[in-house]
C-alpha cells in the first residue's frame, strides 16, 4: 500500500477506534503510525491494542509504527471544602501541605519538590491556566500568592509552572511500569511527556537501551529553552502545542513550531505537530476552513508527521478524520509552492560520510530526474539521512529488520520495505530494482540510485552511491 504523500499521519487509538476493524479502516484511509496513550490504557488494554495493529499489519504486509504516549508527571492541587470555591482576583490564595480541604483562601499541593523550587514573582497557573497565581512569599511548605485572574475552582485540577523548574524526573512510577509493558510487546516509540531537561531523555533511554525510539514531546518553557540539547540525545520531537499553550502566551507557541520543525529537520530527527489539527471533527464530519489552514502550515514547514488526538480517539467521525488529513496532505504537497519552501528550508550537510552521500544522492537524482532513492539500511540512519534532505523522488528504505521499518514510519517520505540482507553488491542493486519495481516506484527502462554501506550490514556505514536501470526481473548498473 503505497501512500501518495510525503508526510505521515499519526492516529491516536481510544474509544472511537479500538476495535481491529475500525483500525485497519483508519490504516486504509492514510494512518501511518498508532498512538497508544498510557494515561487512558491499561497494560491489558495496551497489549490488546498492540496486538490488533499487528494484526492488520500482517494483512497487509506494510509496517506499522506504534508510538507510545507516557502519562508523565501530573501535578494537581487538592480538595475543597465546599466544591468548588471561589478565587477572586487580587485576593490572596495560599497553596500548603495541610491535607485539609481547602476554601477560598488555601488550599493543599500534595508536591513537596515544588516548595523548594517556587520563587516570587513565578506564575503558577491552575485548571489549564484558567486560574493565574503569582507568588508572593515562599516559607516552610507555603506558597502565597496573589490571584491575578480568579474564578471558580474545583478539586484535583491541574497546576503548570511555566517559570519554575521542578527537581523531579519525567518518569513517575506509573510510567516506569507503562515503559517496560510497552517494550515487552514490542512497540516503536515511546513518547516521554513535560520533560523539563535533556536528563529526562537520558532516564528513558536507560530503560529503553534501544528497544524502541524516543520522542520528546515539547510542552513546557523549560523544554523550549534547552531544545538544542535535547534535541541533541532525543530520537524525534513533538510540538505538543495543547500544554504549551498553557505554559507560554498562545501567541508564541506558532513560532516554537517552526523552530522545531526546522531544528528537527536539520538535525535529520522526525518532528511531529500535534493537538487541536482537526479538533472541530470530534463532532463534525467536516473541518472548519482554520484547522484545515493549521495542518497545512504544518505540512508547508516541512514536519515530518501530523497528529489525530482525540479527533480518532474518541470523535464521532475518527476515520473521516484520518481521511481529511490524508487529503489535506496531498494537496499541499501538490502545490507548486510547496517544493520551493521545502527547498529553501534545506540547510547545509553536516561533515559527515553519512550526510555528504546523502545530500549528493538528492542531487544526482534531482539532476537526472531519477524514480527513486533506495536505501539498503540496517539501523534507519542512512533513510534518515536521505530524509533529511527533502527529495523530490520517492525514497525507499529496504531492511532486513522489522523494527527498523516501523520505526521509519513515522519519517517524511519513507516508504519502507521488509527484506533479506543482501548477499552482495550485485544482488543488492538487483534487488532494490526489483522491489521499488512491485512497489510502483520505477517502471521498466527507468532509472533509480542505491544507497548503501559496505560492508553490508554494517549500522551507519554509509558510504556508497550506485545508479542503475530497471530490467526485466534484474538490473544493469550503469556506467554513471
């Protein structure tokens, strides 16, 4: 199943789509990639769900990537006395250990790490920053602040500090458990939420030691503010624009995008946007002419993936979702503006083997108006790479490792192939002909351009660049 897009699709996986035939319709109409949210999924549930991909996956023998979202760190206030209570601004509010229910004037945070963190001056924002606290004064175990926009609220709701940075890990103890369930089934991604530090990712990657990729999702300031370095140990990003509105003015949040998308791009790192791309599709089947206009932007900047939350999660209409971003897609990159964006966003090839062959595949293929770059890839670093560069011919990896293909998934323009490590160079040119010829990448008497390294096999070898024909079951390679 050939997909006529670039971009991926990612659907997340809830109430509206749990059953397998709801997701091999949500494959059909342009699904890439499954996300599985733990803060919602029990580890039976999650492995059923594991299973059912899988399932379709075998029906129709394409890879499919499963990333798993962690709930991550969940900061909340506690109980009123009468619920809910009343905050009127310019009051004063107090935030305490005291387990007593709370009123008017306190109430308990049950999150001593945070005490000692807290600074005045520092906003701390309750109920998804309906309600605004500023601090005043900070001793023994007791925030006071002053209510700068009051309202009304309820037990248990959330709390960000946008300018405080908090001295716990990314990973609680539920999402430990979550981790190592997830590994065990086999998943490809794992999604580490409100990291704070590149520390956070390093954490995971303890736990992770190359079972499956990981993926920081950017939802907080502190995040925003060491992208480079986590950018730096992160296998790909999220622009988790829901929470980061919330910790930083929604005015702000459209450029943090596209410095990702760029940042990711450069880095040769797959970047996702999410939250709110189709919201209006929860209960409609079509979508306001806005969000339409919000994933194209996405698409134009060159992100590597667009994301459905709650649109095929829990909508009334999750395959129509999945559909529309299909749609929207391929008209974007039909465009003839998209290409000259995509091209002028293109940066220099870091001085590597590995970017130098990548970055010259690109450009031999662009010159001789090649069918296709096919990368013999064990790791995914060679695809990466040639991802990286944007080509305007349809890039196909080939490996002999099923976790390497789902993983690719989730990469721009990669259209993964599951098979056998080649025995040679003349076998490897002979089969790379072949399978982009079944796939519907080349035509006989066309040409395409292999890139490999050599030895075969070896992970991030990259080092060989071959140009050949497609033949009547075999191929020639030419003398270029």
């Amino acid at each position: 199943m050939r997909r006529l897009r670039r971009t991926k699709v990612v659907a997340t996986l809830g109430p509206a789509s749990s059953e397998r035939s709801v997701i091999a319709s949500l494959f059909a109409a342009g699904a890439d990639v499954f996300r599985i949210n733990m803060s919602h999924t029990s580890h039976e549930r999650m492995r059923e769900l594991v299973a059912a991909i899988r399932s379709v996956e075998a029906e129709h023998d394409r890879p499919i990537g499963i990333l798993v979202d962690l709930q991550g760190p969940k900061l909340r206030i506690g109980r009123f006395a009468e619920n809910p209570a009343t905050l009127v601004k310019g009051s004063s509010f107090a935030l305490d250990a005291d387990p007593t229910p709370g009123d008017a004037t306190r109430v308990e945070l049950p999150h001593p790490e945070i005490f000692s963190a807290v600074e005045p001056g520092h906003t701390l924002l309750l109920d998804d920053g309906k309600i605004r606290l500023v601090a005043t004064a900070v001793k023994d175990k007791r925030i006071v602040t002053r209510i700068e926009v009051g309202g009304k609220l309820s037990d248990r709701k959330g709390v960000s500090l946008p300018e405080t940075t908090i001295p716990f890990s990314a990973l609680e103890d539920k999402d430990r458990s979550d981790l190592e369930a997830a590994l065990d089934t086999g998943i490809d991604w794992v999604a580490l939420s409100f990291i704070q530090r590149p520390e956070d990712i390093a954490e995971a990657k303890k736990i992770t030691r190359g079972r499956a990729s990981v993926m920081a999702k950017i939802e907080k300031p502190q995040a925003v503010h060491r992208l480079a370095e986590i950018m730096d140990i992160a296998d790909s990003l999220m622009v988790a624009r829901g929470d980061l509105g919330v910790e930083m003015p929604l005015e702000k949040v459209p450029g943090v995008q596209k410095q990702m998308t760029r940042s990711g791009r450069r880095a040769g790192k797959p970047v996702v946007v999410a939250t709110q791309m189709l919201e209006s599709m929860i209960t409609s089947p079509v979508p306001t002419r806005a969000e339409v206009s919000d994933v194209s932007t996405a698409i134009f900047e060159g992100a590597d993936a667009i994301m459905l939350s709650a649109e095929s999660a829990a909508g009334q209409y999750p395959v129509e979702a999945v559909a529309t971003m299909n749609r929207i897609a391929e008209e974007v990159e039909r465009d003839p503006l998209y290409r000259t964006i995509i091209d002028a966003q293109r940066s220099e090839p870091e001085a590597t083997g590995a970017d130098a062959i990548a970055a010259a595949a690109r450009q031999i293929a662009e010159t001789l108006e090649l069918s296709a770059v096919i990368c013999w890839t064990s790791s995914g670093a060679t695809a990466l790479r040639v991802s990286r560069e944007r080509p305007k011919s349809p890039v196909v990896a080939i490996s002999p490792n099923v976790a390497t293909c789902r993983r690719l998934a989730l990469s721009w323009g990669v259209h993964s192939i599951l098979a056998e490590d080649a025995r040679d160079l003349d076998d490897m040119v002979n089969r790379a002909c072949r399978l982009a010829s079944r796939d519907a990448f080349a035509q006989l008497g066309q040409r395409v351009i292999i890139v490999a390294g050599v030895p075969l096999g070896t992970p991030g070898a990259t080092n060989m660049l071959r140009i050949a024909f497609v033949r009547d079951q075999e191929s020639v390679v030419s003398n270029q």
